[in-house]
C-alpha cells in the first residue's frame, strides 16, 4: 500500500511558489511532508521529513533540525519563517 496524499497545495505568484504537500504512510498514524517556498526557481526555505534524515528545515542553504509537535505547528512555523524571510527581502531592496 502506498502513501495516501492527504493536502496538496500550490501557490504561485509571479516567480513565487509556495507548495504544500502531506501523505499519511501506509499502516501508520505517521505523516510525511513537503512544505517549500520557492523563487526564481531557487528554494530558499522548505521543511520536511525525508527518509533517513527525520524532520528538518532547510533555510538560507542551511539544513537544520526541526522539533515537529503537529501539522498545524508546523504550518504556522512555515508562515512565520516566511514572512521573516520575505520582510528581509523587502528591507534588501
């Protein structure tokens, strides 16, 4: 049995893209997750739990550790870190 997509989102404004992908997997109460923002084609933050490397953030070329409680902590880190994120851009320009 595969992995069941539970949530797929995709936003994309101008050279913007932020995605949002979670499955449940097979047999367990267990989730995996994708959640990007992308610019230029560039990923300039994302989070997620892949094999092997258990949950994590990606940020600024960095790959840190991330402390996962629940989805809806999780996509309101994502929101908070990107508009962190988009604010420094702005003060950039």
């Amino acid at each position: 049995m595969e992995a069941k997509l539970l949530l797929h989102t995709k936003e994309i404004k101008g050279d913007e893209i932020v995605e949002i992908k979670v499955w449940q997997l097979p047999k367990t109460r267990h989730i995996k997750f994708s959640v990007v923002y992308i610019k230029s084609g560039k990923r300039l933050m994302g989070y997620d739990n892949a094999e092997g490397k258990g949950y994590h953030r990606h940020c600024g070329g960095k790959e840190e550790t991330y402390h996962f409680e629940n989805i809806w902590k999780l996509l309101e880190d994502f929101q908070s870190d990107l508009k962190r994120l988009k604010r420094r851009d702005w003060d950039e320009d």
